[in-house]
C-alpha cells in the first residue's frame, strides 16, 4: 500500500519544523552582537511603560534569550529528525502503526516544545500520524464459487 499521503504531510511539517530551526539561528548568530544589544535598549527606553519595567539587566535578559532560542533550536530539529524517521517507516510500508504513534506524540509535545512556532509543523504532523494509524491494508478479494461458476 502506498502512504504517499502521509509522506507529503510529513515532508510539509519537516519544512514547517525548519522555519523555527532558521529562526533561532538567525537569534543566536546575533544575540552577542552589540548592535542588535542597543537595539534592544533602545526599543526598552522608548516602551510606553518603560517606567514600570524598572531596572532591567541587559546581560540577564540577553542570556535569557539565548538559552530561549537555544530551547526552541533543539525541540525543531528533534522534531525534523523524528519526522525523517517516520518517513523511513512509513517508505515501503515498514511500520505505519510506529511511525503513526511518533508523528501524534511529535506533533502535541513539539508544538509546546517550540513554544507554538511549530504549531502548523505540528497539525500536519497529527494529520499524517492520525492517517497512518487508521489506514488498513487492503485484504485480497477471494474467489467464491457461486451457481453461475459450476
């Protein structure tokens, strides 16, 4: 039986995933940048409540950030690794039911492991899970013998 189905959804989240995968390397590449730093100042110092934020420490906030998107890097790229695997079960018909179980627990727990950004790259993984697993193979039509045959 052929699941190109479930293999063109699966491909659709893993280009979904690398959306945040880009995302958090472009943050990471210029988190100790000091432009993107006084940026940051800048857009702090001019908030509308910028009274009410009091003393922030730009090195606590900008560690935060770093280790933030570091969170988000690793959770997408989990979840293209674990897309792939499921391609490579889903090709041939291999294991459906396993790869079906992996794309549903991806999808629920890689879409709060990304903090949302891969909610998209999740429903397409739950969509694709949720058909490998209720996709039956078709059993072969057996030859009965009725009056007209004899």
């Amino acid at each position: 039986m052929k699941r190109t189905a479930e293999i063109i959804f699966t491909v659709i989240g893993i280009l979904l995933y690398a959306i945040p995968v880009v995302l958090a390397g472009i943050l990471l590449s210029v988190k100790d940048n000091p432009e993107f730093r006084a940026e940051i100042e800048r857009g702090i110092n001019t908030a509308p409540n910028a009274d009410e934020l009091g003393n922030i420490n730009m090195d606590q906030m900008i560690d935060f950030l770093g280790t933030f998107t570091t969170v988000i890097l690793v959770a997408a790229v989990l979840a293209i690794a674990l897309g792939v695997l499921s391609i490579i079960f889903l090709k041939g018909n291999k294991k459906p039911k396993a790869a079906g179980i992996i794309l549903i627990i991806t999808a629920i727990v890689m879409t709060f492991g990304t903090v949302g950004l891969g909610l998209f790259a999740g429903v397409a993984y739950l969509i694709a899970g949720i058909i490998a697993l209720v996709r039956k193979k078709k059993k072969p039509v057996e030859e009965t013998n009725t009056v007209e045959s004899y």
